[in-house]
C-alpha cells in the first residue's frame, strides 16, 4: 500500500512537467511544419525574410508554445493555488528584498560561473546562448521577461513545488522543484544557475504565500541577465572579480536581512 502512494505521489509531481512538455512539443512541430510550409510555398522575399530571421522566429514560436503547454495545466493551478490559499499578509513588505536578492544573486551567480570558466565549458550552454541572445531585443523582453517566467513558474512553482510541499512539506519542496527546474534546462551550466535560483524563488513564494512573487522574481532575473549581456560596458564592470564579490555581498546581506526580520515577525 505505502509503495503505491509513494509512486502516486512521485506520478502526480511528474504528470503536470510531462503534460507540458509533451503539449508544447506537439504545438511546436505543428508550428514548425506550418512555418515550412509557408516558406516554401510562399517563397520570395517572404522566404528571405524569414530565413534571415530565423532565430527571432523560433524564439517567437518557442514562446507560443510555452503558453500553449500551460493551458492543460491551469486546472491544476487554480487547485493548488485554492488548496493552498491563505492571508500572504507578507508578500507586500517581503517583495522589495526579494527583488533585489534575487536581482544580486542572478547576476552574482552567472558573474561567478563565467570568472570561474564554467561557463565557456559548456557547448550545450553556448549554443542555447546564441540562440537565447541571439532573437531581436524586442522579443527578448516579451519571452523572458513576460511569457518564460508566466509559464515556468505555472509548471515548477505552482503546480510541482505546490505538489511537493504538500506531499512532503515545504522543505524537501525547495530544494526538489529548485533541482527539477535546473534539470529542465537540459544543460549543466543553466542547470546550476536554474537549480539556485529556483530554490530562491521557490523559498520566497513559501514566505509570502503569494504566487505573484515567483513571476515576479523570474522575471527580474530573467531581464537582469538578458539586458546586461546586451551591455557590454556593464557586464564587463559586474563581471569582474570586484564586481561579482559586491553582487556575492549584497545577496549575502539580503539573506542575513531577510533573516533577522523573519525572526522579528516584521515580514
């Protein structure tokens, strides 16, 4: 009996990233087909267009998939989210510290994996980074800043972590939903980075109670990295060594802040 609780359990933590994957990859191929199709039968300047954008275009349909792979999983969310609901007295006076952890430790941590090398030993990594940096800004502020943290968070932090924290209470959800995220990215670079800042973010969403914090917190870090990479004046300033150990610091004295007035009760 206990062994199959335990496997549905294990199932109904696993079933939602399933359905969304499984969802946005049918929307993508029937994308993708569509997307030839036009090209080739349409062809002209259209083709040419198309073809010289290509890396914008695929960002664009990545990023209607995402939110097409997230619609089977709203169900879900509306129940967690009502099992789950109470006061979040806390999110309003806790979102300004977490901002600017989360702000500090994103770019603090790819800071620290770029000095370190890590970074640049990863092919995987940098072909997904062409590909990431390489859609027209525009968009790039759309996917990342708007839709990525929207249907992520929907899928990690609002069904899974939920899922977790209530099968095996809010501890062993951090660290699981932090781990499963960064094992989403399908490389170990961003599965490092995501696995951290998934941790961060789900822990801010147990404290506040409030599932706008995550989408929240996504997307400040998604938009901290993807604007300071297009900055190369001020990368090369927080990309330093002085400059990721103030980054380092300033999460650090968050940490220590957040600390001491949860202890006081103050958020």
């Amino acid at each position: 009996m206990s062994g199959n609780t335990s496997f549905k359990k294990a199932w109904e933590v696993l079933f939602p990233y399933l359905l969304y994957y499984l969802t946005y990859q049918a929307a993508y191929l029937i994308l993708a087909f569509a997307y030839q199709a036009s090209v080739r039968g349409i062809g002209g300047a259209y083709g040419q267009f198309m073809a010289a954008h290509a890396v914008t275009v695929a960002g664009a349909m990545g990023g209607l998939c995402m939110l097409i792979g997230i619609l089977p999983l709203v169900p879900m969310l509306k129940m967690e989210l009502r099992e789950r609901r109470k006061a979040a007295e806390a999110a309003g006076s806790i979102a300004a510290l977490a901002v600017l952890l989360t702000l500090s430790a994103s770019l603090g941590l790819n800071a620290l994996l770029t000095l370190s090398g890590f970074v640049d030993s990863s092919q995987t990594y940098q072909e997904v980074a062409d590909r990431q940096y390489g859609v027209a800004f525009a968009l790039g502020l759309l996917l990342y800043g708007v839709i990525s943290p929207l249907a992520e968070e929907v899928v990690f932090r609002g069904v899974i972590y939920n899922r977790l924290r209530r099968f095996y209470g809010p501890l062993v959800g951090i660290v699981a939903s932090g781990v499963f995220f960064g094992a989403f990215h399908g490389n170990l670079v961003q599965g490092v980075y995501g696995a951290c800042l998934g941790m961060l973010i789900a822990y801010f969403y147990e404290r506040s109670g409030n599932f706008r914090i995550p989408i929240l917190l996504h997307a400040v870090a998604n938009l901290a990295v993807y604007t300071t990479a297009r900055m190369e004046g001020v990368q090369e300033v927080l990309f330093s060594p002085g400059g990721c150990a103030v980054l380092l610091a300033v999460s650090a004295g968050c940490v220590l802040v957040e600390r001491r007035l949860g202890k006081a009760g103050n958020i």
